[in-house]
C-alpha cells in the first residue's frame, strides 16, 4: 500500500478498463469503504450524515434523481467536482495517486486545501 488509504475529499488519480486498454481518470473520493452514498439534488449523505462540499457543483444532477450506493471494503465513490450523474465507484487497486498540488490554471496554482 504505497499511498496509504485516500480520504474523503482527496482528488486522485485513478485507471479504469476502457475498450480493452486502460484510461486515467481524475475524480474526488467522496465515499470510503464500508460507506453507504446518497445523493440527491443539492445534497449528497454519507452514512445518513450531509458532507460539506463547497467545491461541488450539483447544478447538472437529474432534478428527480436519487441514488443510493453501498461501497464494500475495498471500494471508494469518486465524483466529478461539476457533478452531472458519473459515480465510478474505484477499487484501491485501481488509484494510483492523490493530488497535493495544482499546477492550472496559473492563477489557481499552489497546494491543494484538504
């Protein structure tokens, strides 16, 4: 376990299979394993606790969409900061790294606040 275990809020860099070969994706670990998500427009629950996101922009979420998703123990739920429905749920196999520091846009670069 070279990164030791991501936390909520962390953004990572993660691979998923994709038509045979695999492809890097960037996303925030929002539920951790063993966690229960719920999401629903404006409000996301961990746990049946609301989590504080000020990064998150739900404008996109289906306005009738819920959804529920129990993560096993090896399972983390990363999300898109403009959240538009994905919910890839990554194995801790499958992540590669966490983000300390921003690098784009000029204006915004310096370390990333968890």
């Amino acid at each position: 376990n070279r990164l030791g275990s991501p936390k909520r809020g962390n953004v990572i860099d993660y691979t998923k299979d994709s038509a045979g070969y695999e492809q890097a994706y960037i996303g925030r670990v929002v539920g951790l394993p063993n966690e229960t998500v719920f999401i629903k427009p404006g409000e996301i629950k961990v746990n049946d606790n609301v989590i504080n996101e000020p990064y998150a922009d739900l404008s996109n979420w289906a306005e009738n969409r819920e959804q529920q998703i129990p993560l096993k123990s090896d399972e983390y739920l990363v999300l898109y900061d403009k959240r538009g429905g994905d919910t890839p749920i990554v194995k801790r196999d499958q992540i590669v790294g966490v983000f300390y520091f921003r690098w784009w846009a000029i204006k915004d670069l310096g370390f990333i606040k968890y």
